[in-house]
C-alpha cells in the first residue's frame, strides 16, 4: 500500500478503500488520486500501469531548459600597447555550480570576440539585468564588440570592481565578481568555470537590516527566444513543508493553557 497520491496521475487504475457496500474497482480521477491523503482515502495499487498516450512527441536532444538567465558579462583584459580592452556580451548560459566555495560558469563559443579577452583575463562579471535593462541585453547578445563599445552605444556605464580587474556594471543592481579556475572543452562551447570571489549590490535593495530583498529589482529571464519579467510570487523555498502557525504536526491546534482537554 502507498499512503500518498499517486506517483503518475491517471496512469494506474487503484483501488479505494470505501465502505465495504461500495467496495469496487475503479479509475480515479487526477484530482482525487493527488491528493488521496488529504481526502483521507487509502489507495492500493491494484493493476498493471495502463497505456496512457500524454500527447507528448520525442524530439532529439536539444538546449531546450527555459528560464534561463540573460545576464551581460562584462570582461577586461590588456592590449599590447597597455590599453584597456572591455566588452559585455550576454550569455543565458551560466548558474551556479557549488555553494561552498561559491563558483559559477559561463559556456561560450570560442569565435566568440569576448572569449579571448576572459582567457587571457581570467576574470570576468555576471550582471543581472532587469526590465531596464532589456534592450542592452538584446544588444549586446546580437551585436559584436570587435569594431564597437557596445557598453556606450547602450548608454551604460561601468564602476571599479572590488576584487577584480573587470569592471561591472552601474545599472545592474547585482554583479558577481568572478575569478576562472578551470576551461572545459565540451563541443561548440567552453565552460569557464570561476570562484565567485564578490557579490556586489545596489543599497537601493537592502533594507534597515541589511536583508537582500532580491525580488525588488525587477529581474528579467530568458525563454525559448524570449524575454521575460518575473511575474507574481508563488511561496518561498521551504513553503510546500512548512508547518502552519498554532498547530502540531498532526493538523490539531494546541490546546488553550489553563484550560482542560476534557470538559
């Protein structure tokens, strides 16, 4: 017997446990098969899984995940003649690889104008974008930095980093600074791997007590050639277990102090 819904929703036949007059075997709909342990029903699986067609079709493998970020990466590195040579570029694929210590990724293509420059930096800055910030991440993802500022013709502006030579961006309300350990060649793209050696953000999303208050800045993700804003919030991490106020584990509510269970 499983005490829970079901593993795949209309996929099993199961038996309910209903008084004994009205015993009998039959399919049970989604919403009552999810949620068998809250109705207080006992579900058996009583059968083979039946062939349920879902409607879906196999394609090949393909980079399909969505959302994904569309961060601009800002990366600096020295000409021959001892000038500076920035660009930004945006790059959806990037995320977090290890907590402790703190390390991130970017994969790109190494015909990349900015690949050059973060290889021979070892340095480069993930900046979150914002609604804002839409259009320079469009632009800066489309257009190449070889014969042009992509970060004037976008009207941005930089500021001095903390730990690295990179300089970040002034509008993005947070960069991470980023230091590159390791290059993996994986096919058409590389994965710079890189310890995130600073966070830096804007005070405007901090409050009295200096808690982030992330979801104020108006991010954007990327989908499937699209841009997005975030939308409403639906729970936070931990929501889904967490226990109600003013009651035990069992669902009850505590009894009032002073006064006796049993009137």
């Amino acid at each position: 017997m499983i005490a829970g819904g079901c593993l795949e929703p209309c996929c099993f036949r199961v038996r309910i446990r209903l008084p004994k007059r009205n015993k009998r075997l039959r399919q049970v709909p989604p919403e009552l098969c999810c949620f068998g342990v809250k109705c207080g029903l006992d579900i058996d699986y009583a059968a083979e899984k039946d062939t349920v067609s879902m409607g879906k079709k196999v394609w090949d493998g393909a980079v399909l995940l969505a959302p994904v970020p569309a961060a601009i990466v800002t990366c600096s590195a020295q000409r021959e003649d001892g000038s500076a040579e920035v660009n930004a570029l945006t790059v959806a694929w990037t995320g977090i690889l290890s907590s402790h210590p703190p390390k991130t990724y970017i994969s790109l293509r190494p015909s990349r104008y900015s690949y050059d420059i973060i290889k021979r930096s070892g340095e480069f800055a993930v900046n979150l974008t914002t609604e804002k910030l839409v259009r320079a991440a469009d632009f800066c993802g489309v257009r190449s930095g070889r014969n042009m500022n992509k970060i004037e013709a976008c009207g941005l502006h930089t500021e001095n980093a903390s730990k690295i030579g990179v300089p970040i961006l002034s509008e993005s309300p947070l960069s991470l600074e980023c230091r590159v350990t390791d290059i993996i060649h994986l096919g058409s793209h590389d994965m710079f791997v890189a310890d995130i050696v600073a966070v830096d953000v804007d005070d405007s999303l901090l409050d009295p007590s200096g808690r982030l208050s992330l979801e104020k800045a108006g991010l954007i993700a990327y989908a499937h050639g699209d841009y997005f804003a975030l939308g409403r919030r639906l729970g936070d991490f931990g929501f889904s277990v967490r226990k109600k106020k003013g009651r035990s584990a069992s669902g009850k509510r505590p009894p009032k102090k002073g006064k006796s269970e049993n009137k």
